[in-house]
C-alpha cells in the first residue's frame, strides 16, 4: 500500500518523539511492504515564530494532500500568561481542527499492567479499566462566535452553539466505537441547566432506538467527573461536547498513571490526525528524555483507523508492551531503575519490529 | 444573639438529613444561650408540585429576611430525562442563587482519618489534603444570555459572560480564604482558548499584586482536573468560574472517600446559604438511611461564616468527629458493622453537644 503521511512535529518535544514515530513507521512500512513518504510542516508556536501564522496556508495544504497526518504537540509557557496576546499557538490546533473538520476525538483510556502502581488510584478500582473517550472536536464553546469584549474592555462573554447535525454525527460514530466493544455507550451533558446540552439528550434520545442492541446512559458533565474516578470501569464508550470533553478525556487519562503512553486520534471529514495526549513538555525540550511511546502509540492507531491495517498496528503495540517488559523506558517509567533515552527507546522498538517475526492475527 | 434561620428542606432525602441539623441547631442554641428561630419554606420539585414554582416567591421572602439559610436538596429524576420540561427543579436553584445575590460557593475539601480508606485514591496521595474550592455561582454560562434554541429547533446556543465586577469580587474573596489559610491561590481558566477565561486571568493578574503575602498561580481547566487526583496536597484555595467550579468542585469531592460528610457555604449580598453538597437522593427517600453528617456540618459553616460564632461551629465538629469514632454512623460509612438510621444518629450528636462540657478555644 502507498502510504501519504503529513508529518507536524510541532513545538517542545515534539520534534524528538516525533523522530521514534517515523522510525517506527518505516521499521513497519518495511516489515510489510508498503511505501511511505513524509512530509513535514511547521504548526504552533514555532510557525508563530518562522511565518506569525500558528497554522499556515503552506501546513494545510500538507495536510490536505495526506492520507493521514501525525501531529507531536503544541505549545509554548511564554504564551499562556500574556491575555494579551494577538496570536497564539492554540488558534492553529483550533483552525487545524476547524479546517480539516476534525469532529471526533478518540482517546482510549487503558492501563499498561506493568504500570498499574503508577496510577493515583487505588489498584483495586483501575485494573482493567479500558473505555474510550469520545469528544466533539469542532463545535461548543471554542469555536462559537461571538466571541469577544465589550468596548470598555470590562465584560467579555463566549458563546457555545451546537446543531444538530454536528451532534448527529459524532453521537453516530459513538454508536460505531461502542457496536465494536462492550455495546454500552453513555452521553455526557448538562442538560438540566444549559440548552445546548438539551440539544444533545434529545438528539441522543431520538437516535438510541436505532441501535437496539446498544445499552445508552446519560450522566451529567459534574456527575461524570466523579464517576471516572470512583468507578472507571463502569464506562466503555464516553461521548461528550467540546469543552466538557477537554476537561473530562484529561481526567480520565491520568487515571490509568501512565500519562506518557497515551495516544489519541482526532477523526476528520477530510483526513485523520494522529497525536500522543500530553503536550509540549518544553521543559523537556532537548534533552533526549521524553517518553516517545504515546507518539509511537498514536501511529498505531493511524495504521489501524486512517489504513485500517489491523496487524501493522498490533505489531507496534506489541513492540511497545516489549519495550516495557524489557525494561527499555524514559525517566518517567523507570523510577530508579536504568532510564534510556528518547531515541534510544525508539530505535529498540523500530528494531524489535523489524526483528520479530510476522504473526497473523 | 438573636439567629433567625429560614429552612429550605427541598426534596428527596433533604427533609431527612434537615430535621437532623435542626436538632443540632437547637442543642448548640441552647448550650450557648442563643435564641434561635426557623421559619420553613418550600424549594425544587416539591414546590413545582405545589404551586408550579421552583422558588416561589413567598420562599425568596422567607430567605430575605432571615440571618441564615439552610438549605437541604433538590432534584427529582421526572425531570432529568425529559429535555421538554417547561419548569424544572434546577431553575428555582439558578434563581435562587441570582436573587439571593449568592455570588461564592465555598466547598472545604477534607478527609476524616477514620475513612481514608474510602477514598479512590491512593492513601498516600491523599491523607491530609485539605483544600478549599471557591466557585463564582452567578455568573457565567449558567446565567448567560442568550440561550435558547432556533426557530427550526435545530440548533441550540448558550453564552458564557462575566464582567469585570463579578470576577473581581469572587477573587478578593477567594485572597481573603487565602490569608486566613495557607496562602496560596490557584486561578483556574482556560485563557488560551476563550474569551472569559481571559478576563479572568488579567484581572487577576491585576489584583494579585495586592496581595503580596500570597502565592498566586494560574492552572488550565483541564490540567487543573488532572492535578486535583494527582495531587490534591497541592492546593490550599482554588478559585474558578460557575460551570469549570462546578466540574471541579464535584471532582474534588469525591476524592476525600465521603462525599456523606461534605458541607458547603454560598456567600450571597443579602444572606447566605448553608448545604450539604450531596443530591436528593430520591432512591433513599424517607428510609431514614441517608447520612446526615453533610448537612449538619452545613450548620457549622454557618455558625462560623454567617453568625461569626466559631465556638458553636467547633462545637458541632467534634460532635460529628465523636459519632464517627463511637461508630454511630449511617450504613454508608458502616461498611457492615452496625448501621444506625439518619435520626438515631441525629439524635446521639444533639445529645453530645448538650452533655459535653463547654470547651473554650
Ligand atoms: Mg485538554
Ligand atoms: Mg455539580
């Protein structure tokens, strides 16, 4: 297969992590015989600084051109204490999404076992907790307009819209996921207060009936807050609107205590994106010790989701549980015992994938 | 001194866990030779139900013109799953809180010793955090407007607003906490994408400086559910806007291992308003199981913030803190020991305050 991938390593350590995916991604171009070609584009705080545009014309047409993107991470701190700021490197991930109509965030929140006394819950509560959060990636608050302040600058107000065929659409891919897995899927809103989250129960509501052999529950947004943590294992498929899905998937996703491992895919209209969770880590920036294995993750997922190559993406997560057995991790996992290098993890999961043998599933 | 206190039981197990606080009430009434008057009122589904208002005016009157409120619970499940319902329990709630002028929802987050074993965290993590969350309650998009739906009924909007008046005075309350505790004061927005958060954040920026004393740092929503599991001993007062606290706060919550025993207080322009932070309950309506411990250290809180007698406050502490040792609990905290009903348990903290002898602090 020919395989178009955009490549946008981004600010922080981006650049670093993304250097393990690609590696990756021809040990296993090569493994299976496909034909890969990158290209890379500048997005974030270091398109700010090269071109003033955190998302240019040059990116997206990259992009567009792609049949799947890999995205590291964005950011940088001398943005985010300034209010003032005319250009900031979160409007090009906003406009990316826009423009590229991501509408769907996937993040499958799962626990490594050898990783389980990382996390901040009790053990008994998180093991084998494995459910996937859902988030709608181009409406709400973020993207609602008007936007803005008052001439006197001293009230400033956002607006969150929702139609319906916004909801339609990631409420139906929802039902996708959860047909795949434990047919249960629950909506997450706060329709007992706000009207567009009325929009989301009622559509919810209308839409259940067609998957009969779905089991649908609604939580409230402050309910769900708690649940993750008290009873992480009662979800399978989480679905929720923009906003309450940044802070909720963030949530969920220390939970499992091993932050650094977990991917996410971002499903759009016109291609798909691929990125670890955590961010820039500028302080990291580097310095050869950022744990690549999320950003090597989020390459599985592109082969199995954006391709659909089922076995190229089980033969990285097979290399990356190896690389955790073997004991070959960044500082954050290895808690005193020997840490390797950025690149060094990388090359011995590139080449465990080379060396292992083909295993059909 | 004179208290006038206007009684709000609401609905579910409100009523319950209230006559529970009215005895304790009136046991430090009498041992501290206070004159106390409770004039009743009806709130929630129980006053849709009565007179087709949630927050009848004859209840906004009753609350006017007493030195206190003290508030049960209200919700009903009838109207949770009916996005159509032209009247619900929730509004008189919004309502109240904007007439009231209940600007600050104060939520002390501890754990008890003897039940950190319930908490989903990890002991470590947890014992001896002890933060307190300060949540704007008139404000933000809860109130905004407007919110409604389009002709076609397809799409739905809501607007989030704040002036600079709002959030300058839920910040020099949330310093005020400060200086009275650990001083240190955590602003949680989310600055890099909306409009709001970004007043939020110069105005703070702008006050900080007049508070020298205290360590002022800035935390993005999302992040800001991330660090409560990872690290709650981070934080001494948290302080955010209507919708994030609302998320927050239940967060936070749950963390402690006994959402039963936790009180809060909303500061208002007129009076204030004192309530366990747990729900109706309705599944436990009149079982005479519900747990009784939040609302009666609700009247603690409001000894202590609305009347300024924080003798009487401690006083009910260690009432509650005696129950908890004696194991004269609800079968929440019983965990298969001996379970006593909600009034027995009233009735033994009542009695310790009028037979234990007066402490002075
Ligand atoms: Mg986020
Ligand atoms: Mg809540």
């Amino acid at each position: 297969m020919k395989l178009k991938i955009a490549v946008l390593p981004g600010d922080g350590i981006g650049p670093e992590i993304m250097d393990q995916a690609l590696k990756v991604t021809r040990a296993v171009c090569e493994k299976f015989n496909h034909e890969v070609t990158f290209t890379e584009a500048i997005v974030g705080a270091c398109a700010i600084d090269a071109v003033g545009d955190p998302y240019p014309p040059e990116t997206h047409e990259v992009c567009m051109q792609a049949d799947a993107v890999l995205f590291g991470a964005i950011g940088h701190p001398k943005f985010d204490n300034d209010p003032n700021a005319r250009v900031r490197p979160e409007q090009g991930l906003l406009r990316m999404r826009k423009q590229l109509g991501l509408y769907g965030n996937i993040r499958p929140v799962m626990t490594f076992p050898s990783l389980i006394h990382k996390s901040p819950l009790r053990a008994d509560l998180v093991e084998g907790a494995d459910f996937v959060c859902i988030r709608e990636l181009t409406g709400g608050m973020y993207f609602g307009r008007p936007q803005g302040r008052s001439e006197d600058g001293d009230t400033a107000y956002d607006t969150c819209v929702y139609t319906r065929e916004e909801i339609e659409r990631i409420l139906h891919l929802a039902y996708k996921f959860a047909g795949q897995r434990r047919k249960k899927l629950t909506v997450v809103d706060k329709a007992n207060v706000i009207a567009t989250s009325r929009l989301w129960r009622q559509i919810a509501q209308e839409i259940a009936p067609q998957y009969p052999d779905i089991e649908t529950d609604y939580l409230f947004v402050d309910n769900a807050a708690m649940r993750i943590i008290q009873w992480p294992k009662s979800f399978d498929v989480l679905v929720t609107e923009n906003l309450f899905g940044d802070i909720l998937t963030d949530e969920a996703s220390v939970i499992t205590g091993s932050l650094g491992m977990l991917p996410s895919a971002s499903i759009g209209i016109h291609t798909s994106l691929f990125e670890p969770i955590h961010g820039s880590y500028p302080q990291a920036t580097g310095k050869n010790i950022a744990n690549p294995a999320a950003m090597i993750l989020s390459a599985a997922l592109m082969f199995e989701y954006a391709f659909n190559l089922q076995e190229e993406g089980a033969a990285i997560r097979r290399a990356v549980n190896a690389s955790l057995e073997a004991g070959v991790v960044t500082e954050d996992i290895a808690e005193g015992g020997k840490a390797y290098g950025t690149s060094e993890v990388g090359d011995w999961i590139a080449e465990y994938i080379k060396s292992s043998i083909l295993v059909t599933l």
